[in-house]
C-alpha cells in the first residue's frame, strides 16, 4: 500500500519551523511514502520555497489567504480538510501550534488521532509515549480512513536540504469563520539557538533564586553557544519566561548536551529531556532523583560550580 | 442562565510512579491513588472565579467514565462546582468520544464557556477540547494562562512555543487550560459535608445516542528504555574533563 502523506508546514510567515523538517522524516518511515507539504499563509511563496528544498518531499501546496496571516487553528482546519481527501495520513509536528490544529482536523474528518508519533511500525501501527513518557504505548489504527497524528519532533531528526519539489497553488472553496481573532504575540527575541532545535542547552531551577540568578546561565550558553531552558517552577516563580519551560507542559527537546542546573529532576521536567545524548546535573542535594538520569552529575553548590566551568572553557 | 461547563476526568495522580503490567494490557492501577487530572482542577478554579466575579451563575462539572469517577466529581462540587453529570462509561474513552458526549451535554445545558484541561496526564492525548471545539463549531482556545470575559467574548493569553499569543473569540467557545492560569484552592472539610447534597445526574453513553468506539486499538504497553547509570565528578575541573572527552566540549 503506498502511503499518501499530507504534512502542514509550521511557519512563522516567512521562515519554515524545523519541526516541518522533523514531519517530514517521520513521514519517510511509512511504506512508498508519497509526501505533500501543504503551506497555509497570506503570502506562502517564502516558505514554500524552503520546503521544498526538503529532501523527501513530493510536492509543495499553497494555501493562500489573508486570514492565513496568523496560525489560527479554526482557520486552518477547514482548509486543510478541504483538501485532505486523497491522503491516507495527515501529520503535523507535536508542537503548540501542531497540538492545537491537528485535533480539530482530526475531528472534522471523522479520523483518529495518534498523538506524539514517536516511531512508525507500520501505516497503521504507532508508537507514543503516555503517562509523561513513563510508558510506552502501541496503537493500531483499523486501516479504515484517514490517520491524523502529530510527530513528537524530539524522536525525528531533521530531513535533509538538496530537495527540488515542485511547488502548486491550491484553491479551496470554504467558508472560514472570523469568530477567533488574532491580537498579538509576544515574544522574546533572542540571539541564542532556538531551544527545540538547539544542539546545546543549559536549563536552570528553582535554585537559581531570581531572574538575576539565571543571569549566571545566560553567560555560561552564551559560552557554550546553548540556548537556555528552565524547570516549571524556575517559569512559576517568574525568573524565566514560559517559553524556555522544558518538559511535560513545555517543550520536549533532544539535544547533544543538556546541562540541569539546580533542578531536582521531577518526572514531568524528565519527560522533557529523555532523548538528550548527554545529561548533565549540578545540584547540592547527591539525593536528587535527576542524578538517576544523569550521565556526569556533580554535587555542590552551583553558584560556586557555574562561575567556575565558565573560568574552565 | 449564565453557565460555564468544566470536563474533569479521573486520572492516576501525578505523584505516583507508574508501573507498566508485566502483560503489557496497561498500567498498574490497584491501588493507586486517583486524582482529578491537574488540568482540569485549574479549568474548575478558573470557573469558579469567573462565578464569583460575577461573570457566570452556574458551574456544571462533567465527566464521562466509570462509576469510581463519581469520587473526583464530589472533590469538584466541594470545591464550588454547583452540580456534576456523570455520563457512565467503561473502557478507555477516545477523545472523539468523549468530545461527542461533552457536545451532547454543551446541547443540553447551552454553557457560554467550557473550560477543559490542556490534556490528561495518563493518556497524554491533548485533543479533547479541540475535538469538541471542531464538532460544535464554536472557537477555541487551548493553552491559555490568563482569561479575559467581556461583552460576550473572551480575551486569552496562550503559552505557545513562541511565547505568549493573545486571541479574542466570540462566546461560547471552548478554552483548554495550561498549569499557569491560577492555583487551584484546597477542599475544606465543611465543603466536602456540603457537597454531598448537591446535585449529581448519571446518564449513559447510549441515552446520549453516543457510540462508545475505540478507532486506536491498545497493542501493547511498554516501560521506556531506561537510561545507564552515569558518573559522578567532583568539581568544575573534572567536569570540563569529562565533556571534553566526550567530544562535547
Ligand atoms: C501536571 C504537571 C505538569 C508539570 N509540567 C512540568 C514541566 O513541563 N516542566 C517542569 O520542569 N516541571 C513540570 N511540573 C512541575 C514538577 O513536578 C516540579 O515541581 C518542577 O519540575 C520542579 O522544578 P525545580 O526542579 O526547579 O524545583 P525543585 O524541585 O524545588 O528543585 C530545586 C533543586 O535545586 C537544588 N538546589 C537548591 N539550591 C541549590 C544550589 N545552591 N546549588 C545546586 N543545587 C541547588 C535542590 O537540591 C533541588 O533539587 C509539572 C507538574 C505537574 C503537576
């Protein structure tokens, strides 16, 4: 059976998201895929360009509208739906954005939702993580229909460049509804590697004491070229923004290097951090559960330890 | 009347440390101590407080699953909840499921607001509330940390990747909640005395002319691959040792 593979590009506009690229290596685990990237924009020309350099990509579709201008689930579903009907799987990344839309698809075509694709075994046959990823589930879809699942980005690595897919305009007749409105987003800009794709990351706790303490973090990544993370409660007491939270509720990341920094490992900031290649722990307490996962754990105070590997690099 | 839905679902506490069945059929539930999803506990807050400011009169708590669940929904009507519905349900509820059933009741009570949990923290799906946003074609909003009520829309602030979105939609709708919205209360022994006389309605899956169906069949369960036990350095100076040899540094 040849898979038909619909994946939604996640952008912001004019740079492609690299969870796309992540989709689109999932979506390569399923049998003959054949896979179509569909860009939802008011202007999708940019983007479009840069998905179809993606290696494994068949074909580029755009979804051209002004109320496309901002990523609104309700917006989106329907068009995506509209154009859904020749596809045996429709992915998107299990990214807030992924997580928000792809339930809604799911739910006008009817279809089951597999949540959090960490492997594919077969075109109806999946494996995700449930109970904050202190379990592994396999679920099998009935082959009847449509699968809409979203792609746990941290267990894909990205898709290569050197693609050359060619890049179609798709027209669709639907009514889209103007009861959601966009009003703003605000984000930190910041010159740090972007945390879910960043090879390096250096996450502070509770322990850090202030958004002053995190400081000390900024400057050892800054060091280190890492981008930096936080615990729930580092994001709850207010020395972080949310957007570095990692873990169950934040992001799930994997990468080369991941440095805990006064933080106790709780399983729900763990889940976040399964597939990093190396775990690093500093903290006073040599009780702390994340010295369980941690590959080189150092027991001591942090605010002596940090000012001390930054003198070291 | 103004009235705000909440869905609450039943879930393994988060405290507890799962354990996969040596058969593979599920997890160790026996017990084990059960909880309201911690999700759902910040919907029901954040409905209560929108009640005591006056913005809603009535808050109906819901759930859909087996008779146990009755307990989380005495727990919700001492926290404030004004009546529960119970629609009885056995087997794992699918999202879709669960969205039709929570529809069914958004029919029947005419809410101007449903408030869910952002997911449940057993089945991790976070699908729910955008599921039954899709089926009653109203707004959604999931995620959001801080709720806005006015002139019959509400204003949400969203934590996303990016950082934080706000959006405005058109009442009702339907609001999924993350953990930093508001710190739900604690139950106070008078309450829970309280809660036992009001209102709670038990209905089934098939009087609402819904179709328990599971489209995903549970294949097997696994633990996750555990992790080797790593080293232990004892100061900065080893450590920098350590990551360079790991080619790291
Ligand atoms: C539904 C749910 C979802 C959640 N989602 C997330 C999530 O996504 N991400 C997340 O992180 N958490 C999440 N949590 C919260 C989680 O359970 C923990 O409460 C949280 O991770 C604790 O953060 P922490 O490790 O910074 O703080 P703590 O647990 O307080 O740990 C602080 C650590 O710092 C150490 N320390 C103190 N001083 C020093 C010092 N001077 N030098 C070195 N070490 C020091 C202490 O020994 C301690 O181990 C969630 C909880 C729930 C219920």
């Amino acid at each position: 059976m040849t898979a038909k593979i619909l994946i939604i590009a996640e952008h912001d506009g004019s740079k492609l998201n690299p969870s796309t690229a992540r989709c689109v290596t999932c979506a390569c685990a399923l049998p003959e895929a054949q896979i179509t990237v569909v860009v939802c924009a008011a202007e999708a020309a940019a983007v479009a360009a840069q998905v179809a350099q993606l290696a494994g990509v068949g074909r580029v579709l755009t979804l051209e509208h002004p109320a496309n201008a901002h990523a609104l689930a309700a917006v989106q579903a329907p068009q995506v739906v509209a154009i859904a009907a020749p596809f045996t799987h429709v992915l998107g990344p299990s990214t807030t954005f992924g997580k928000d839309l792809m339930a809604r698809v799911a739910a006008l075509l009817d279809a089951p939702q597999v949540s959090d694709i960490m492997a594919i075994e077969s075109p109806t046959r999946f494996r995700r993580p449930v109970y904050a990823g202190n379990a592994i589930l396999t679920v099998e879809a009935s082959g009847e229909g449509k699968v809409v699942g979203t792609v746990r980005t941290a267990s894909f690595e990205a898709a290569a460049g050197g693609g050359s897919a060619p890049i179609e305009k798709a027209a669709v007749e639907v009514a889209l509804p103007t009861h959601t409105r966009f009003v703003s987003v605000s984000a930190a800009r910041s010159d740090r590697p972007d945390l879910q794709s960043a090879a390096r990351v250096i996450s502070g706790g509770r322990a850090l004491g202030s958004a002053e303490g995190f400081k000390l973090l900024y400057s050892l990544a800054d060091k280190l070229g890492a981008a930096v993370g936080a615990s729930r409660a580092a994001v709850d007491a207010g020395y972080a923004p949310n957007e570095m939270q990692v873990g169950q509720t934040g992001k799930i990341i994997a990468p080369e290097l991941y440095v805990a920094i006064g933080i106790s490992g709780a399983i729900q900031h763990l889940t976040g951090i399964k597939d990093a290649r190396t775990i690093v722990a500093i903290n006073k307490d040599s009780e702390a559960p994340i010295f369980e996962v941690a590959d080189i754990g150092l027991v001591g105070d942090l605010f002596q330890i940090v000012p001390e590997i930054e003198r070291l690099l | 009347m103004k009235r705000i839905l909440v869905g609450i679902k039943r879930v393994v506490d988060y405290n507890v440390r799962i354990r996969v069945k040596p058969d593979g059929s599920g997890v160790v539930t026996d017990g084990v101590k059960m909880s309201i999803n911690p999700f759902d506990e910040i919907a029901l807050e954040e409905a209560l407080r929108i009640k005591e400011r006056g913005g809603a009169e009535e808050v109906v708590v819901a759930t859909i699953g087996p008779a146990e669940t009755q307990q989380q929904l005495r727990t919700a009507l001492a926290m404030g909840a004004d009546r529960a519905l119970h629609v009885q349900a056995d087997g794992i509820v699918e999202p879709l499921v669960a969205a039709r059933a929570l529809l069914k009741l958004v029919e029947r009570e005419q809410p101007l607001l449903v408030i869910l949990g952002k997911q449940a923290i057993d089945d991790d799906n976070g699908q729910t509330g955008q599921v039954l946003a899709a089926l009653w074609n109203r707004p959604q909003a999931t995620y959001a940390s801080k709720l806005e009520l006015k002139d019959g829309t509400a204003r949400v602030t969203r934590e996303v990747d990016a950082g934080l979105e706000t959006l405005e939609v058109d009442l009702p709708a339907v609001i999924t909640t993350d953990l930093r919205l508001n710190e739900p209360r604690y139950v106070k022994l008078p309450d829970i005395m309280k809660a036992k006389k009001k209102p709670l309605e038990t209905l089934t899956l098939s009087a609402l002319g819904v179709q328990q169906r599971q489209q995903l069949k549970v294949v097997r369960f696994e633990p996750p691959p555990q992790r080797q036990k790593g080293i232990k350095v004892r100061d900065a100076a080893e450590l920098v040792d350590a990551l360079k040899k790991k080619g790291l540094l």
